[in-house]
C-alpha cells in the first residue's frame, strides 16, 4: 500500500484547468521529485492533496483513505507537512513563534522536544530564536517554512519550491537538511521543483508534468541523463 495516491487528478479553478490527469504514487519513506516550469500543475497537485484547490475528478488517498472533502486542518492532523512556495512565514512573529504555529495540531507537551529537534536540524533557526522571521534572510526563511511544517511530526512532508530564489550554495545546503531529516525521520517527502537537475538527485522517482499534464515518469537517474529531460529543463 503506497502512502499516497493520486489518480486521475483533474485541478479547475473555475474555467481554468491545473491538472487534467495526474497520476502517481508515493511509498512510505520515498522521495518524489514533482518537475516542471511554472503553470505546470506542480503546486495545484500540492493544494489538492492538502484540500486547498477543488477537483471535480480524480481521486487522492492518504494511507488507502480518501481525503476528498476533507479541510487542510483535517489533512494535516493526518500526517501531512506542507511548505508553500514562497515561504509565507509570518513576519512581525518571531522564529519561535512560527515554529510553534506549525505544532497547533499537537499536544502541547510535545512542544519543546519538537523545537528542539528542528533546531538541531536548523541551528541558525536557535541562534534567532527571538528574531521576527521577517528580518531573515531567503534562506533562512526557507529553513524556517520547511521548520515549521516538520512541527505537526508529519510522515508526509510535500516542499514548494524550496530552492526558488536561493543562491546555489544555500540550495545544496537545503538538500544535505533534507536528506538528514527523511533519514532520521523516515519521512515520505513529495518535492515539486522547477529546479529539475537538484530536485531530481534528491528523489527516488520523478514526475515530469508540463502544462498540466504529464509528460514522462520513470527513475530519477535515469530521468536526469534523459535528453529530452536536459534540454527542456537543464539547458543541456
């Protein structure tokens, strides 16, 4: 039993289609990379899962249960983590207080261990523990979205765009975190990314979507040395 499934996605924003299709599923543990440009349908599969964007046909399972219907508190009470692209942490908040917004659907003896383990992920996070998120910097704030959404103890963290806006080094950083959290945590992760060539040396499998269809899945190596794949997406 895969821990998530999506079958036949169809995304509508009005008259508007986000995806018309989509199928995939994610094993427990297993990395996921979802790539493609922007408009591909990459963050209104993410919304779906979460109940944020409505779908008029297709069907997504958590743990083999449909989650359709279901209010994004409600999901995430079921053990999903979500980092929204762009960060969206609350600026006049500070570190501390965003990391504790990220634990509202646990108990609250849990708190402190949980702090305390994201700060060990996250050193810089402890060093502004007092700091408004506002004054961080992107990767930073970056550390503190992804931060936040490990709060809930999620088994199914889903990152938008993590690497949007960082400079290399700091992205090579977010996936060495990355790689340390699903280890230690035995996270399933669902990585949508424009940024083809990390995101998929990051997964297990990939899935290429491109207006909001997909176009190709298979292996992540064996997608990233696929011409066709470097081209469109890695300017090789």
């Amino acid at each position: 039993m895969p821990k998530l499934a999506v079958e036949r996605l169809k995304v509508t924003y009005g008259p508007i289609v986000g995806t018309d299709g989509v199928g995939f599923t994610l094993d427990a543990g297993e990395t996921l990379a979802l790539v493609g440009a922007n408009g591909a349908g990459k963050s209104s599969t993410l919304k779906a899962i979460l109940g944020m964007a409505s779908y008029p046909e297709g069907r997504i399972t958590l743990d083999d249960a449909d989650v359709k219907g279901l209010k994004p508190s409600q999901v995430v009470r079921r053990g999903v983590g979500y980092s929204p692209e762009g960060r969206r942490v609350f600026p006049q908040l500070s570190v501390l207080d965003n990391l504790k917004v990220g634990a509202i659907s646990r108990d609250a003896v849990e708190l402190p261990e949980r702090v305390a383990r994201i700060y060990g992920y996250f050193p810089r996070l402890k060093e502004r523990s007092g700091q408004r998120a506002g004054s961080l910097s992107g990767g930073e704030q970056q550390m503190l979205a992804i931060g936040r959404a490990l709060m809930s103890k999620p088994t199914l963290l889903m990152l938008d765009e993590p690497s949007l806006g960082l400079a290399p080094v700091l992205v090579e950083r977010i996936g060495d975190i990355l790689r340390e959290i699903q280890s230690a945590e035995g996270l399933s992760v669902l990585l949508a990314e424009q940024n083809a060539t990390w995101a998929l040396s990051l997964a297990k499998r990939g899935v290429i979507l491109d207006v909001g269809r997909i176009r190709m899945t298979g292996d992540a190596a064996q997608l990233l040395e696929d011409p066709d794949v470097r081209k469109a997406y890695m300017g090789v």
